[in-house]
C-alpha cells in the first residue's frame, strides 16, 4: 500500500514539474525548428514521469528515525565463537 500512495503523490506533483521542464523544451524545439514534434514532447513528458516515480519509489517510503538510529544492529552480533 505504501508503493501506492508514492504513486498517488507523484501523479499530484507531475503535471506541474512536467510542465516546467517540457515547456521551455517545446519553445526551445520550435525556436530552433519552427516547429515541436508531439511525438517527441510525448517522449519527454513520459520521460519525465518516469523519473519522478523512480524517485519517489526511493525517496518517499523513508522508515522511522528510530528504527534507523541506535544499536538495533548489536543484536546481532555473534561474539562468542562456534554459536
């Protein structure tokens, strides 16, 4: 459930990341061109969504700070031998 809400948020912030990044592309490509290839602005935006799931995915489900931080890993430990 916690890969679904990543998702739900990213499809919240995308339309307004994707537009400030795919927008001065698609002047830039019709500056340059005289015209923009919607098949390649359609690449970029897909791209860009892409991406942002991918980080969100890494980023978002980040766990407690206490389960992360103290000597939860001393436990573990094996200091005596042969056990």
């Amino acid at each position: 459930m916690v890969y679904i809400n990543n998702i739900y948020t990213d499809l919240l912030v995308f339309p307004f990341i994707a537009a400030l990044f795919t927008l001065p592309y698609a002047v830039f490509q019709y500056n340059k061109h005289g015209a923009v290839s919607k098949y390649r602005t359609l690449i970029i935006y897909s791209f860009i969504l892409y991406m942002l799931i991918a980080f969100f995915m890494v980023c978002l489900p980040l766990p407690d700070r206490a389960s992360t931080v103290g000597n939860t890993w001393q436990e573990h430990l094996n200091l005596i031998p042969f056990r």
